[in-house]
C-alpha cells in the first residue's frame, strides 16, 4: 500500500510510518525476541493512526516541540 493511501486510510499521517514500523519489527522478531523498534512522532505525525496499532515490540515516543 502506497504512503498517501495508508495515510488516509488511517486518518493520520502517521499510518504509512507505523505500518513501516511494524513490518521491520516483525522481520526482526523472530531472531531477536527482545529487540524492541523504537520511533519517533514529531508534530507532523503526533495524531496516532485510526486502526493500525504498534506492535509489541515497537517504541513510539512523543517528540513535543512546542
């Protein structure tokens, strides 16, 4: 799925990124059971995705600007 259409999809910017995110979570989950992904939100993204949700071993953390 293209970017502008997980965006949309999930009524944030941030959809595209934390359906990347999770998908290289679950490509290292297997051999590396503890390794946890760790992201950022930036004012630009900050507004969490409708559906998709982080996975277990996925780290967002809130990057406050103002």
């Amino acid at each position: 799925m293209q970017s502008a259409a997980a965006d949309e999809e999930e009524y944030s910017p941030f959809g595209s990124m934390i359906r990347f995110v999770n998908k290289v979570s679950e490509h290292f989950e297997k051999d590396y059971p503890n390794l946890m992904i760790h992201t950022f939100a930036y004012q630009y993204i900050r507004k969490p995705p409708e559906q998709t949700k982080p996975r277990d071993n996925v780290v967002v953390q809130i990057c406050s600007i103002e």
